[in-house]
C-alpha cells in the first residue's frame, strides 16, 4: 500500500456546497478513482472531486492551483475529511477559498430565453427527449419521475448519459424559471423520490451531481451556458465548452439543458 503521510499541503478553492462536510469532524472516506487531474472520494452520501486548475470545476470540487494532482495520489491511498481539509495519500488540501456553484442569473425578459433557446436548439444534432420535455412542460411531477427511472443509470461512465440528460433538466428548469419570474414547485415533488432511486439505479458520483442539480449547484461551463442563454456572454463559445465536456457528458447535459428550458417556452405559450 502506497505511503499515507501527508507530505505535500496546498490551499485550496471548495465548494460552498461542501463547507458543512469540510467543518465538521475529521472522518474517512472512499478514493473511488483517481486521474490526472481529478480524484473522487466518496464521504457518507457525498462525492467530493479533489481537482486541479485544467479540470472542469464541479459543484462538488475542492480545487488546487496545480496542474496534475493526480501525481500525488494512488488508487489504494487512504482518504480523510474535515477539520477544514481533505488528505488523501500524501496529499493535503486545506480550504481557504470558497466558491458557490449555484449561478446568479438575473433577470430575464422571456421573449429573449426564447429566442437562445431556439438558437441551441439548431446546434445539436439530437433533440431533446421528447417524453422528458413533454413531462416537464405539464409540471407533472409523476410523469417526470416515470420518464427519468427510465433515463436513469442510462449509458456508461462515472455519470450515465441518462444521468445526464435529467441533471441538466432540473437545475436548467430551476435556474431559468427564477430568471424569467417563474415558480417551480413540482421540482420538489419529482427531485425527492428521484434522489432515493438513484441511491441504487446509478453511479454514487452521479447520484451526487443529480443532487446538486436539484439545488441549483452546477459546474462552470454549464452555468456559462445558462447565462448566456439569458443574454449574458455568448451563446456559441458557451455551447462549444460544453458540448467539449466528456465523452457523453456535454452533449446530454446540453439535452437536457433544452429540457429545462423549452419547457418554460411551451407552458408559456400554452
């Protein structure tokens, strides 16, 4: 087994998201893999990514202003959280940053969200999941949850395409509703029976960003693109970055993006 002290000790930026985690008493964790550039430890029903600066910066990310942190870490390392830091191997990462994943939008008239919409839209090759977007814009929670059971677990990977699809609906659904003044209470009739099957349908990482998805909390080029489509920053590059995203995980998240918010549209003009 890999030599556990702590021998490197880096300030980091941390998620607002796991401040309660990182505060509380020192306990251990799960390294459920490690990569160049990211690590993921699994505490209680959390996922917490140990990143460096070329990462994407993820709701769930303590991140480090290093370029390959993945150097420091092995598979079979011990991991440890709270007291304010994160050690996994020889690695330590004390919080002195923090940054919130939830974006701030603003308000939005809804003639131009309207128009964004249609502009992503002719971007992607696939439409939006039809039964997903047709569930969501009758604001009926069970037909929601019916659709996702079936979209959950969906693909492969730390987070299935499917997985992705219903991620980016809910917080694009929360997110763009707040902007354009708009109430969404059947969110919380959906998210909470959603997040107790994907205890067991999905990936724990995954199940931890569907999560976050449902409190607003998002990564940094999906909320690029949120604000873009609300007439802040361009549509194209948001796109671009993250469409980039992963194998799948752009694209699905950018499907379910259209979701979220063509739903907002249709019950509009409804």
């Amino acid at each position: 087994m890999a030599d556990t002290a702590a021998t490197v000790r880096l300030a980091a930026a941390a998620s607002v998201a796991l401040q309660q985690l990182l505060a509380g008493p020192r306990q251990s964790g799960t390294l459920l893999g490690v990569s160049e550039h990211a690590a993921w430890i699994g505490v209680e029903d959390e996922v917490v990514v140990l990143s460096d600066r070329r990462a994407i910066r993820l709701p769930n990310a303590i991140e480090l202003a290093v370029d390959e942190v993945g150097r420091w870490i092995h598979n079979d390392d011990a991991a440890y959280i709270g007291e304010g830091i994160i050690t996994v191997g020889q690695l330590t990462a004390v919080a002195r940053r923090w940054f919130d994943p939830r974006p701030v939008l603003g308000s939005c008239r809804s003639e131009t969200l309207e128009s964004n919409l249609a502009g992503l839209s002719n971007r992607l090759a696939v439409p939006a999941d039809p039964q997903l977007l047709e569930a969501f814009r009758k604001r009926d929670p069970q037909q929601m949850l019916d659709r996702a059971t079936k979209l959950l677990g969906f693909g492969e990977g730390l987070t299935p395409e499917g997985d992705d699809i219903i991620a980016g609906a809910i917080a694009s659904h929360l997110l763009l509703a707040g902007a354009v003044g708009r109430e969404t209470g059947c969110l919380d009739a959906f998210t909470e029976p959603l997040h107790e099957l994907s205890r067991t349908r999905t990936t724990s990482f995954s199940a931890s960003l569907i999560r976050h998805a449902s409190a607003g909390r998002v990564s940094a080029p999906f909320a690029d693109l949120l604000k873009a489509l609300t007439g802040r920053g361009s549509l194209d590059a948001a796109t671009e970055e993250l469409l980039a995203v992963g194998h799948t995980s752009g694209p699905a998240l950018v499907g379910g993006i259209l979701v979220g918010g063509l739903a907002l549209s249709l019950e509009n003009a409804s």
